[in-house]
C-alpha cells in the first residue's frame, strides 16, 4: 500500500509535470525510430545521449533514457517484421513468424498484435516493478558488505558464463572492464594507480567515453563492415491493418504467459531478452492448438505475441536489480547506470529514501511511456517505415560524428576523442571475434563498487577472508556463484561424452 501511495502521491506528481512528460515523448519517438533502424540499438543511442543529459534535470534525463530504451523494444518489431531484419537482439524471434505474416499480408495484425503485446506486458511488468522494487530495496538494506560483495561476484560470473559464445571470451572481457575500472586516484590512499603518468588519466576513464566508443563507434563499424550488405524487401502494409476476433483470441493468453516468462529473466544478471523470448515462442509452439501448430514456420500469431510480450516484460525487469542494487543486467541498463553516476546519484536500496521523487517519477513515467508508445506505434507505423529507407552511410557517419561532438564536449579534451577512438576500434574487434561487451561494461561500472565493499568487508572482520563463507548469505549467493561457472561445463562435457559413446556404440 505504501509503494502505490508514493507512486501516486511522488511518482505521477512529478512524471505528469510539463517538462517530464515532453522528456518521455522524446524518449518514447527516439527509442521507436531507433528500434525501427537495423543494426542500432538502445545501447547505441543512450550512449550518444549521455553527454547531452549533462545538463538536463536528472529526472527528466532519466526519464528520457529510460523511454529510449522501451521504445527501442516496440520499434524492434516494426524492421523484424516488414524486413526480416531485427532492430535490436530481442526481436529476433519475431521475425520467425511476423514477417512470414507480412508476406501472406498480414502485416496488419502482426504489428498491432506486437505493439498490443507491449503494452500489456509492459504494464503488468510496471506493476510488478512498483510493488517489488521497495520489497527488495528493503531486504537489500540489511545486507553487508560481505553479502553486497557475494551479490557483485554473483553478477560478474553471470555476465562472463551466461553471454557469448565462451565463458574464456567472457572473462577476459571482464578482466579488461576491471582494468579500466581501476584506472586513477585509488579512493582510500589518494595514489593514482595505472595511469601510466598521464596526467589525463588520473581522475579515471570517463564511462561515457567508453560507452560511446564501444557502442556508436565499435557497433557502427562493424554493423558498416559486415552487416550493411543485406538488401532487404519491405513488405507492404495493404491489407486490414487491426486484428480479427480471432486474432485476439489466439493472442491474449500469449502475451500473459510472455510477461510470465520475461519479467524474472529481466531481474535476473545476464538475463537479457534473447533467452526468454525464445523460451516463450518456444513455449507458444507447445502450448498451440493442433490447428495454429500447423501454422508455426509459416505465420502463426502466436509467435509474434509471446516473444514480444517476454521481449518488454524483459525490459522492464532489467530496472528493478538497477534502481534496488545498483546492478545492471543488460548493456543499456549498464550505461542508464553510469547516467545515475554522472548526476553523483547512487542506485540501490537508499535511492528510495535519498531520491523518492526520482525513482517514483521515473516508475510512474513508465506507466505514461507506454500509453505513449501504443498511440506512437499503432496509428504512425507508416511514418515509422519510412525510417528504412535512410541510406546507411549517411546513418552510420551521422552516429560517428554525434559521438566524436558528444565525448569532445565532455571536457573539451583531445585526449577524451583519442580513447574514444580506441576504444571504438577495441568495441569493433570484440564484436568481430565473438567477444562479449556486457562484461566489459560491467567490469568498469561495477569493479569499484566490488573494491570498495570488498575493502570494508576485510576492514571490519581484520582482514579474515573466510568470512565470505561464514555468512550464510554470503555462502549462499556464492555457492550459486560457483554453480553458474561450473554446471555448464560439466553438462557439455557429459554431453560430449554421451555422443562419442553414441557414435562408437553400434
């Protein structure tokens, strides 16, 4: 009852003002053009934005981030299923069916379908978030350092052994996070560590720079290099655009058990949107009726409605470990993190007490984002199209140039522009080798936090490590730790194992 008293008393008063709610319709129209555009991404565009929210209300800069990255979840359907392209990871599996919908010429209902979807797992996730998140910040406020650490080596084990293809690959992109993360003055002696005597260095590598180096720049070089090669049909909107009655019928129970599936693999580190929006269209094919079974691989519309319910419940998800624990759990929420710190604000159980207004006008700004998005992505989907036919050159040039003008304003330096461009060419060949970027974005944000909770732990138990493993929630989280670093070799080994039996055994 508290939480719905402060989303409304705090949440609403603040995301219903003039200023907030003109900074959620920005949000919301970027993040559907730039869902709309292949190879771009919420990632992307946040990490282009963070330098001009510098000077913008912090609510109001959040507020607008936050709906990029949901409007960049109902935009990514538009391109899955007119192109057969995705705009972002989690639409990939809407193109299985929406644009095998769209060739039979049923674009219509599959888009609206999407949208409809969104938005009702996307409230429900909302709501979910509004009486979870004050319940976990809670919980979270009694634990430790000790436990605080454990939940920090929780995470970087979920991002090295869940993302990618290699947990190897993984973990050395989160040894390189890490060892840019420890770059400059070391907090408690004053020394600077690892700058190499570059004086440019000693207040550390800004997280802006490198979010808009791994991300405009390294993803805009290799989508340029090997993705722009694609020519793609857009398939016509002709045809009745609203769903039938049976449309509804066969979609309502899908966006349910989508929101069902997506929501807990949001919360989750590493959980991202690709895993639960498979499962669901996974899910979706089990569960049809024999007749719409016949249907999957050719347009069925329940695998449009599942995925893309699980796609944004995912989204949503991703906030209530990022406002509660300071933990991101997606590439975007790790840069909306670094958004919270350029304002010196802390996400984590405090931010409830020290930043009500924030975080309640930041909840309440979902609600309103996504009646946005529904009237943004129903009636001007046509407008939307249009986005496709921008020449990628004049796309990409355009992302390097906002980016190069971003990270030079930041501080006016030459040397910000020449680790942009380092780290850009870096983004670019982990993308090029299968390296995973999360880790690395999670290894820099995070790695001080885990310092620094690491550093009190041993300064209050005088240094005695065993402690992690006294503490039954310490003990707890890293035996769930090691579980997720050592299960998944184990079961591909028997697995391994089991089919060299096989092909011996006659």
């Amino acid at each position: 009852m508290d939480s719905l008293n402060a989303l409304f008393s705090l949440g609403f008063a603040t995301a219903l003002t003039p200023a907030n709610l003109l900074w959620a319709l920005l949000g919301c129209t970027l993040g559907t053009a730039i869902g709309v555009l292949p190879g771009v991404g919420p990632a992307v565009t946040v990490a282009l934005l963070l330098p001009v929210t510098q000077s913008v209300d912090p609510t109001g800069a959040l507020i607008m981030l936050a709906g990029v990255y949901y409007g960049a979840m109902f935009g990514g359907s538009t391109t899955s299923i007119l192109l057969n392209t995705p705009g972002e990871a989690g639409s990939i599996v809407s193109a299985l069916e929406g644009n095998k919908m769209a060739k039979a010429g049923r674009a219509g209902p599959a888009l609206s379908t999407a949208a409809i979807g969104s938005f009702i797992a996307g409230t429900i996730a909302t709501v979910m978030l509004t009486l979870l998140a004050p319940i976990i910040a809670g919980f979270a406020l009694q634990l430790g350092p000790v436990e605080t650490f454990a939940l920090m080596m929780l995470t970087f084990a979920a991002v090295t052994a869940v993302l990618g293809n290699s947990p190897l690959k993984g973990f050395i992109s989160l040894m390189l996070g890490l060892a840019m993360g420890l770059i400059g003055i070391e907090s408690q002696s004053g020394q600077s560590r690892f700058t190499f005597g570059l004086l440019p260095l000693i207040d550390g590598i800004d997280i802006v720079v490198v979010a808009m180096g791994l991300f405009a720049i390294g993803e805009t070089l290799y989508t340029a290099s090997y993705e722009n090669h694609i020519a793609g049909r857009i398939e016509s909107l002709k045809g009745k655009f609203w769903m039938t009655k049976e449309d509804w019928k066969r979609s309502w129970k899908p966006w349910l058990r989508g929101t069902a599936i997506g929501f807990p693999f949001g919360t989750l580190p590493a959980g991202g949107t690709e895993m639960p929006t498979f499962l669901s269209y996974s899910a979706e094919r089990k569960l049809a009726s024999p007749q719409a079974k016949k249907e999957f691989g050719k347009g069925a519309i329940e695998g449009v409605a599942g995925p893309e319910a699980a796609n944004n419940a995912a989204v949503t998800g991703t906030l209530v470990p990022l406002l509660t624990l300071g933990i991101p759990t997606s590439a975007t929420a790790a840069i909306m993190l670094s958004a919270f710190q350029q304002y010196n604000i802390v996400p984590g159980p405090l931010l409830f007490d020290t930043n009500p207004e924030l975080v309640w006008g930041l909840i309440a700004s979902l609600y309103i984002g996504n009646v946005m998005l529904l009237v943004l992505n129903l009636p001007l989907v046509g407008l939307w199209v249009q986005f496709l036919k921008v020449p990628r050159p004049l796309l990409y040039g355009g992302i390097v140039v906002l980016a190069t003008m971003g990270a030079y304003a930041l501080r006016q330096s030459w040397f910000d522009l020449m680790l942009l461009y380092i780290i850009g060419v870096l983004g670019f060949l982990m993308r090029r080798f299968d390296f995973p970027v999360v880790p690395l974005v999670v290894g820099l944000i995070v790695g001080p936090m885990a310092e620094k909770h690491f550093r009190r732990a041993m300064a209050i138990n005088e240094g005695d490590l065993t402690v992690f493993l006294t503490q039954p929630i310490s003990l707890a989280i890293l035996l769930v730790t090691a579980a997720i670093l050592l299960v998944p070799p184990m079961l591909k080994r028997r697995q391994a194992m089991l089919e060299t039996s096989r092909g011996v055994t006659p």
